[in-house]
C-alpha cells in the first residue's frame, strides 16, 4: 500500500525530517538566510521542501510524478545553481539528481533511483543527512558534479566563445558587447512574462525573442529603440547604436549563445536558459566578461557569490535595522551593491508583511546603495545588475505599466577615480564593501589623497589605499569588509608591509579575519594570487580587548560542489587582540597550523640568534647570485674562470653534478660583490620543488646566478656553514619557513633572502658537527634523511611530541598547499597514528590514571572514545554506547545560520563519563600534530570536570 505522503517518509527515513535545517514552509522561520534563499527556492524552482546546512541549501525535494514536470524542474534547479542535490519522490520511486550538471539532460541520468522499499534498505544511504553533512557524497559521485558544467561556467564559457570571434581592437567588439547586454536583460523580461508573448507580437510581430533576433538587425534595432524609450534608464540606450555596427550573423550568434547552444562544439541546445531563475548577480556576472580587455590592466576579478554572501551577512545584519547606505568604491560588475539591495528589499517587504510597490522599491534603490568605479563600461555593468535586482522585486505584470527605470549613472554609480574629488568624496555610510583591486599602482589621485591624509601603503599597493578610503568614510558604528591580496595585508615581512599592518591594526577595529590562500587556486576565475577578507569597523581599539575571530579554510570534500566557503572547526581560532596586533608571523602559522605551532616557532626562535644577526657580527657576505638580463653591461671578467652553479645542479643533499663548466660571459647586468663567490659558503635554491629546499656548502669559489641565494664566510665559520645546511636542509628548516614565508605556503614555493637570514642558528659541539659530515657524504639518502632530522632536532632541543607535530604538518600541509587538491579520506595507518599519539600524549600529562582511547567508524564520521581508570578506584569511567548521529547533532548546534559558509560538524563534546572526539573523514583532521591539539584540549575538558 502507497503511503499517504511519500516525501514525508524518504524525509524520515533519510534523516531530514524535524531538523532545524529543513524548511518546507514558512514556520519557523526567522527572515534570515534560509528564509530569503527559501523565497527563491519555492517561488522560482518550485520545490517542496531544502536542507539547509548553517545558511546554505544542500539538497532540494520534490514530489514530481510526471516525467516532463520533473525534467522542468530540474531544468529551473540547474538554472538557480545554488543547489547541489535533487531527491524526488513519489509513491512508485525515489530518485536522486545532480542539480549542477545537465550535461545528459534524459531521463536515465538519476544518480540512484529506489522504491521505497529500497530506501529503508539503504539503497539511498548515500543522501542520509549525516552523509551529506559530511561531505562524502561529493566524492562518491564526483564526475557528475564538476563544476565545469555548472550553469554559470556554462553560460560564461559560450560567452568567451562567441566574443573571441571578434578580435579585441574591432570596433564590432564594444558594439556585441553593448547588444549583449541589452540582449540579457531583454531575455529575463521576457522569462519573467513582462514581455509576454501578446507584448511581443505587439512590439516587433514576433512570439519570442530568439525569434526577433533571428530577423536581423533591422527587427532587432526597432525592438530596443522601444525598449529604451519606455524603460528609460542606462542600459537599452546604447543597443540601436551598436546594432548600426553589427551584421546579421552576430544578432543571430547572440540569439544561439541565449538559446543555450554549445558554442564550443556548436551543439543546439535542448533547452534554452531560463532567465527567470538564473541570479541577477550571475546575469551580471557574465555582462562583467565584457570588461575582459581591461581586467588585466585594473586587476579586477569576478567575486564568488558566497564571497558575496559571507561579507554581507558581516555587514547586513539580517535582523530589522534602520535602512542602511552601502557603498562599494570599485564597483565592477555590481554583485556587493545588487545583493545588498536584495537583502534590504527582503527586510523591508518581510517588516512590512507586504510587497513593495515599485516607487517604495525605486526609494530603497537610490536611498541605500552607492557605487564608484573608474570604468564607465563597469558602472553600466553594476546599473544593470541593480536595474535586474530592482525588477526581480515586482510582480511581473507591474512591470511594464510601472516601471521606469531610474537614472543611476551620475548620481548613485559615479564613474571617475575613487580617490579623486567627486560627488560621494564627503558622504559617510553604514557599509563599506567591496572587492578592489589588486595592482601595484597608485593612480594619481590616490596618491594625492593617502598624502593629504597622511596614510601609508606598502610596494604602491592600491588594494591597501582603498582600506584607508574605506574607513574615511565609515559613519559611526559602521563596518567594512574587502576582500584583499592576502600577501601584503597579513603576511609580507617588508618594513612598509610591517608598518601598514600596523597602521591598519591602530586605526580599525579589525574583527575578522578569512585568509583564503589555501584555497586560491580556483577561488577566484581569474586570478591565482591568494585573498583575504577583512572586516572592520571604527571602534576604539586601545579600549576594546575581544579576540579577532580568524578563520583559515582549506580545500574540503564538496567545496567544488556547493555555493559556499567549507570550513571545519578546526579552522577558525579567536586570536587575542595584542597578539593579533604585535606578532608579525601569526597569520602565517595559523593560517598551516595552531596555537601549539606558534609555541613550537617561539622555542625554535629562542634556540641561538637569526642568521642574519650572525651574518651581520660575523662579516659575512650574503645576497642573491649574479643576473643577465635586464639592461646594463657591467664587466664580469673578475668570474673568468670559476666554475658556475646552476640551480639544476643542486637537491636537498648537495651539488648534483660532478663538474661544473666554468664562466667566461664577458659582461653582466649585475655582477654582485666578488667576494659573494668566495669560499667557503653556502647556496640556497630560492624556489624549490615538492618541499623541498636545494642548498649546498661549497669548499671552492663558484658563481651562481640570482636563482640562489649565497653566504659567504671566513672559513674560520666553517662550523656554522655546516649547522646553517644542516638546519635550512631538515624538517625543522622547511617546517619554520612553511610556518613563517611570506610566500611559501600562500603563493609559491619561494623562500626571500630575508627569510633564510632570520633562520635561528642553534650550537653544535664538535660531535655534532662531524656527524653532519658523516651524514652528507653518507650514499642511503633515506637513512640520511632521517639522521640529518634527528640530529637538527637535538641541536634545537626538541621534544619528542614537537618532533613528531613537525613530521606530520610537512606530510599532511604540504602536499595540500603544491596541489590543491581537496583533502583526502582517512586511511586506517593514519588513524592508528592519531590513537596512539593520543593515548600517549594524554597518559603522559596524566600519570595518575590509566588512559584508554578506541575508535571505530560510523558512515563518514569516526569517533574516538577517551576514558580514565584509577588504580585506587573500584569504578571506572567506562564510556557510554557512542551515539555518533546525536552527539553531531550537539555539535552542529553551534554553527551560525550564514549564507557563505557551510560549517562542517565535528569536535570534542563531553558526555556523562565519557568524552567524544567526532569528526569527519578528512585525513588531515586526523594526522598526529592534530592529536597533539586534541589530547590539549581533552586534558582542558577533564581538568575542568575534576
């Protein structure tokens, strides 16, 4: 017998029924992320019920019995492109789709499909809450949930293809860039049924605009010329112009790249795109491509949207406020400025318990929301997206009749030099957002201005002048948040970069940190250089003394495939605020590893003086090799005849090669000081690959170019030459330069010559140091290896748990940060790793008891049990049966309700007489150095107890 309502059983048996993250209605909810994504979700798609993990929509659910209602839905789902995962059930069938990729677009291409029946079996065990908290589904299905057919890689991919068939210096180019504009807009009109198909045959005796375009560009320019003069505004004025431009044949490619044909493979689509459903940020996303000749020039770079959506929800609350002023001083394509008048129209419309009508939303508009951008074609970029943003708000039949779409250029969107003087220059608001850019350049006007205020940057860096533009203009209790290079904001060394942080830390109150450099590589389309997000307000910082909240994610199981930053609890810290502002290499160590790494980089720090200071008592030569090109011709005959050193000829061991050719270039760019050549000295490989740094101590005068660095000493430091390999060749060199670049570990693998001079050089005794002779000229590498380690980590000290933290950050972050690749599933040898240093970690700061710790598996989570004997004692503190589903539940609680991030589950939560360690099946919440963090805070946990 079919059950009465079969959603409502595959809800319960999966686990999602009277969950906080279900949402099938309006109860419950409170008007913040999850109602306003819930609006879209019911409204726009048409599904009966989401998940939400934190703010973020996981899976969707529907009732669909009828193939071709199905397949629309599905169709509206991939369009939205927020969603991941479809379930549909009915009385006969429970299926479960891919909603980011509709590459097959039949009816076979259920990921699984089940009776009922089947369901309780498990065959859907795959889509139980718990597994997609987790994650585990994203790997399990991971080819049918590329991001690369995502419906904005999609739309954007055809779009590249179509405007790469003119060439950048045509003029054709800005006029197909104009029409394509207009010709987007004029698209969701017409999904949205403001142009419906009466209105159509009305304007241009055609049925559908695919239809207009098709008739050529003498249709197609009667159509906009109506359009412009009935809505008014910035964006169709400019359409019937560029047409005169444009042939047939590029009306009709635009007509195809909106019908949804593969451009690439010329494939006609069997569904066009639905303008209805796609984002107005991800309409004005593509409209931004059109900026592409002058991105490289502005360095600027599309912003994801849950980037977006996490910085507003810092400075949107989503609770009732008096209505806010928002600005964004490089506005590019509008998504800051639309999104935040969304949210605000939500708030205003949810406060009111109705609609606003067109001339209350056009008020909103222009009251709340404020752009700057030097690029005129920006600015219309960013009019678009608000214009999108303004008509989604309106029923479609007001539109036409209503809506005159208000003027914005020249009065809310200026077009000019942020810093130069313009109508916003005195303005104060609530808000300040945005994504500025990233060049090494300062426009004149900047210039000017950081000197009339007396601010600073470091290295020309604009990204940091907008910082100071922002809080010039932040009103009382106000906040900003920008997204930033994280290189110069958190982690360069410079004595500018030093003083700007500084500066920065003295004038704002800093309260969140995002270092997003473990995840550059695909975060951002067009840029590989890593971000940070900072978000600030104006409050007395000498009086304040709350911690700053730093979060440091990295690469997780289903990162590619939900619209969110993912995040573990690991990886978000409350940082005190003197450390915060004092310690130049705390978001370097925090961003790999923890507050235990920063005690562990102190006890090396405090192991003997940096090289450089004994470079410096010494006499020592240092500085980079000798350089060819780049102008100049300086005689370098004093080289002549000395063997020359490339970077090719070095390892990890020494020098590869068994001779060397010997110089004999007549001139030089730069020769460096000869005696930089002498012997004995050390040559250090600036970039290295696979971890690991190329160094070598040579007995004989040698030259080498600027792709190493050399120190040159008196050979009466021999010794420290030899401790100096030793060191920088170890774990402990590559683990204090992982922990403190500024480079390595955030861009590249690159190590500055300053970096190696502030290398802590600890003593040896005579025995030392001939077993590092031994140990170099030793034929087992391997062997070696872990001798020349050993030996290190005896000269510095260190304890046997700080050797082993060492050895198991280089295995597990390292491999992370070469990569990108997301983290892998916990293997067996690793979790016994993990118990056992545990078990001994805790036995040893807690003598008096007898420790046992178990694992065992449950889904894709593993939990460890910890428990206490004493000897003296008749009872025992047994540990209780392990409820893993409800103890992630408790520890789910505490996640925030934020529409950027999805917070994976997992932690310590301590029961009757047992305490818990919970986490999901990423191996490098496992690895030992995490056990070391994890045994601190059981011990933490049972102290209190006690």
């Amino acid at each position: 017998m079919a059950p009465a309502n079969p959603l409502n059983e595959v809800l319960g048996i999966l686990g999602y029924q009277g969950q906080d993250g279900l949402v099938n209605g309006a109860d419950g909810l409170d008007g913040g992320a999850r109602e306003y994504l819930w609006r879209d979700l019911r409204d726009k798609v048409g599904l009966s019920a989401a998940y939400f993990q934190d703010g973020v929509p996981l899976v969707g659910f529907c009732e669909e019995s009828s193939t071709s209602g199905l397949r629309a839905l599905r169709y509206r789902l991939w369009n939205y492109g927020r969603v991941p995962l479809l379930i549909n059930a009915t009385s006969d069938l429970v299926s479960a789709y891919s909603g980011s990729d509709l590459t097959t677009r039949t009816d076979a291409d259920a990921l699984i499909s089940a009776s009922s029946i089947d369901v309780t079996a498990g065959l859907l065990s795959a889509f139980n809450r718990h597994e997609i908290e987790s994650g585990e589904w994203a790997r399990t299905f991971a080819t049918r949930f590329d991001r690369a057919n995502r419906v904005d890689r999609v739309l954007l991919r055809n779009l590249q293809v179509l405007r790469g068939s003119v060439k950048a210096d045509d003029e054709r180019r800005d006029a197909l860039d104009s029409f394509i504009g207009g010709a987007l807009t004029a698209s969701y009109l017409s999904d949205r049924g403001v142009l419906d198909v009466d209105r159509l045959d009305e304007l241009a005796g055609r049925s559908h605009i695919s239809d207009i375009f098709e008739g050529g560009t003498s249709t197609t320019r009667s159509f906009f010329a109506t359009l412009a003069e009935h809505f008014s505004g910035d964006v169709f004025g400019s359409v019937p112009q560029a047409l005169d431009v444009l042939d047939d044949s590029m009306v009709r490619a635009v007509s195809s790249l909106l019908r949804g044909d593969d451009l690439v493979t010329g494939q006609l689509s069997l569904w066009p795109y639905d303008f209805s459903v796609l984002p107005g940020e991800l309409i004005s996303t593509v409209y931004e491509q059109l900026l592409e000749s002058r991105r490289t020039q502005d360095a600027a770079y599309y912003t994801p949207r849950f980037i977006v959506d996490l910085m507003l929800d810092e400075v949107l609350p989503w609770q009732d406020r008096p209505l806010p002023r928002i600005v964004d001083f490089s506005c590019g394509s509008g998504a800051f400025l639309a999104e935040a008048f969304r949210r605000v129209a939500f708030q205003q419309t949810r406060a009111q318990g109705r609609h606003l009508n067109f001339s209350e939303l056009q008020r909103l508009l222009t009251h709340c929301i404020y752009g700057v951008d030097v690029n005129l074609a920006a600015a219309r970029v960013t009019a678009f997206a608000l214009y999108l943003a303004l008509l989604d708000e309106m029923d479609p039949p007001t539109v036409w009749a209503s809506a005159v779409l208000p003027s914005l250029l020249g009065k809310n969107l200026i077009v000019g030099d942020a810093f130069d003087n313009h109508a916003l220059m005195d303005e104060v608001f609530d808000a300040v957002v945005g994504n500025p850019p990233w060049a090494s350049r300062l426009s004149a006007p900047a210039n000017s201005w950081l000197k009339a205020n007396n601010r600073s940057v470091a290295d020309r860096q604009i990204a940091e002048a907008f910082v100071w533009l922002a809080e010039s203009h932040l009103s009382e209790g106000g906040k900003l948040a920008l997204v930033l290079p994280a290189k110069p904001i958190l982690h360069n060394r410079s004595h500018q970069s030093l003083a700007f942080r500084s500066e920065m830390f003295a004038n704002l109150h800093v309260q969140t940190i995002v270092d997003l450099s473990a995840i550059r590589r695909g975060l951002f389309a067009d840029a590989t250089a890593p971000a940070a997000i900072i978000v600030a307000d104006k409050k007395d910082v000498r009086a304040s003394s709350d911690p700053i909240l730093h979060v440091a994610p990295h690469r997780r199981l289903h990162a590619d495939s939900v619209d969110a930053l993912v995040i573990v609890p690991e990886e978000v810290r409350l940082v005190p605020r003197q450390i915060g502002h004092t310690r130049n290499d705390v978001w370097k160590t925090l961003l790999w590893g923890t507050e235990r790494d920063l005690e562990l980089i102190d006890h090396i720090r405090g192991a003997g003086p940096p090289v450089g200071a004994v470079a410096e008592s010494h006499g020592w030569r240092t500085g980079q090799g000798f350089q060819i090109g780049g102008g100049g011709a300086s005689d370098a005959s004093a080289m002549h005849g000395l063997p020359i050193l490339t970077v090719r000829d070095l390892d990890e061991r020494g020098v590869k090669a068994t001779r060397l050719p010997f110089f004999d270039l007549p001139t030089l760019h730069r020769t460096r000081p000869r005696d930089l050549y002498r012997a004995p000295l050390v040559v250090i490989g600036r970039t290295f690959q696979a971890g690991r740094i190329s160094a070598a101590l040579l007995q004989s005068d040698t030259v080498f170019n600027n792709s190493m660095i050399g120190l040159s000493a008196p050979a009466a430091d021999l010794p420290l030459l030899k401790v100096l390999l030793a060191t920088t060749t170890s774990s402990l060199g590559r683990y204090w330069h992982f922990l403190t670049s500024s480079s390595w570990g955030v861009e590249r693998d690159f190590v500055e010559l300053n970096e190696h001079l502030g290398l802590p050089l600890a003593q040896a005794d005579a025995g030392q140091l001939s077993r590092i002779d031994e140990i170099l000229r030793s034929p087992d590498r391997m062997s070696a290896t872990v001798d020349l380690d050993e030996l290190v980590f005896d000269l510095f000290k260190l304890t046997p748990a700080d050797r082993e933290r060492i050895r198991s950050l280089l295995a597990t972050r390292l491999s992370t940060f070469a990569k990108g690749a997301m983290t892998q599933a916990l293997d067996d040898q690793t979790a016994t790793r993990y118990l056992q240093t545990l078990g001994s970690s805790l036995s040893a700061s807690l003598p008096s008891f007898e420790v046992a710790a178990a694992a065992r598996r449950q889904g894709s989570y593993q939990a460890v049990t910890v428990t206490l004997r004493t000897p003296d004692r008749e009872e025992e503190w047994l540990p209780s049966v392990v409820d893993v589903p409800s103890i992630i539940d408790e520890l789910a609680k505490q996640n925030p309700h934020t529409s950027g991030i999805v917070a994976q589950p997992g932690g310590m939560f301590l029961g009757d007489n047992t305490i818990y360690v919970i986490k999901t099946l990423d191996i490098d919440r496992w690895s030992t150095d995490i056990a070391l963090d994890d045994a601190d805070a059981i011990l933490t946990a049972i102290t209190s107890e006690m």
